[in-house]
C-alpha cells in the first residue's frame, strides 16, 4: 500500500495564505539566478510533514531553492523556499513548507497569485567561478548558510528539472492545494556537492544540486 500523509490539515489552515482566485498568468523572470540544494531526510518524518492528499516520495527528500531575480514587475528580490518531496498521485511535486523574501512587494505578489508562505528575511546568494553562497537571516538569527564549492557546468538550463511546487492557499472559504511550476530557459547549470551549515526549520513556528547562473524562469 502507498504511504500517505499524516499532517492535521486543521493546524496548516489557518496559516494558508488567503488567495483572491485560482486563475493566474505566468510571470517571467529575467536574468533570474537560481540555487538549489537537495537532502534526503530519515524515513521516520517522511509522513508527518505532509497533509493526506500527498504521499512522500522515496527516499524521503528535502529540496531548498532560492532565486535571485535582479528586475521584475515588482523590484528586485531574492527568495528562498523550503519543499518537501512527495508525489500527487504519480505526479511528482514538493510541498511548500516555508519561504523567505526579502521584498514585501515580491511577498505580497508571490503570496496573492500562488500562495507562496512567504516571511520578511534578510536573504541572499552570491556567485563565484568556484563557488556559489547563501543564506538567511529572519530576525537576527541564520535559518540557512550553505555553499555549493567546485560547481561543474554541465548542461543547459531548459534540460534541467524543475519539480513543481504545491501550496495551500484558501479561496471561496475552503483550504485546497495550489500548484506552480517553474519553468527555466536559456543560460547553463552548474552542478557540485554542497556545504550546509544551518537550514530552516521545515515546519512554521506554531500551527504550522543544480544552479543556473543566469536563466529566464516563467512561474505558472
């Protein structure tokens, strides 16, 4: 039997972002510089962290992603998510636990559109020819400080993955699930191991290995 989730869904509702709708055009980001960092994480939490509709993907996985965007619509900004991988039926997916903005504009836009639980941090990610850092920092205290060393550039951007993302997101008066996709174009990725040295909590106080140097991304 497929493993499913445990998460009360009563203890994530009230923190789901409130969206005015379900309907949305994609947003595309130029010159976007994208990080992500990729872990397994011990089987004994692998259903607890996800709500019922979801089953967790195998092995456990827990995916960390920030995005340097230099202009958009709304400003420059960085942010910074944590996923946990899991599956929707077969359809692979990471459930957005928490995120990190450093634009209120950004926060706003990110949270109305695609229910982004975005919080107001110090955020950012700076690149070299032989390394690649960044970090976190909500209320004085670091919630991520990692580097990806010796990056190895591989491939080009649009042959890279890019696991969608669900949400919850409340409209109309129920809580239900919201997905989005990112889609990279153009530029390079680079791969390398990585050095972690804190990352954040994957669950809300209370209820609730690839980089693209310079890519295009359309979040639909």
């Amino acid at each position: 039997m497929p493993l499913t989730g445990t998460r009360d869904l009563r203890a994530l509702a009230p923190s789901a972002p409130l969206l005015p709708n379900l309907d949305t055009e994609p947003w595309e980001l130029r010159q976007a510089e994208h990080l992500q960092l990729q872990y397994e994480l011990g089987s004994e939490s692998r259903t607890d962290l996800l709500p019922p509709a979801l089953h967790p993907s195998i092995p456990p996985t827990l995916l960390i992603n920030v995005t340097h965007v230099p202009e958009s619509e709304v400003g420059a900004f960085t942010m910074s998510t944590v996923r946990i991988g899991c599956r929707s039926g077969a359809r692979p997916r990471g459930l957005l636990v928490r995120g990190f903005c450093d634009s209120e504009a950004a926060i706003a836009a990110l949270r109305d559109r695609w229910g982004f639980p975005l919080e107001r941090a110090e955020v950012t990610l700076h690149s070299s020819y032989d390394h690649t850092a960044t970090a976190v920092v909500l209320g004085g205290r670091s919630v991520l400080d990692a580097r990806l060393v010796d990056p190895h550039r591989s491939a080009a951007a649009t042959s890279s993955t890019s696991l969608p993302s669900t949400s919850l997101g409340s409209t109309g008066g129920m809580t239900s699930c919201c997905w989005s996709r990112p889609i990279p174009t153009g530029s390079s990725i680079a791969r390398s191991e990585a050095v972690l040295s804190s990352r954040p909590s994957m669950r809300r106080p209370g209820p609730c290995p690839a980089r693209a140097p310079r890519s295009r991304y359309r979040l639909r």
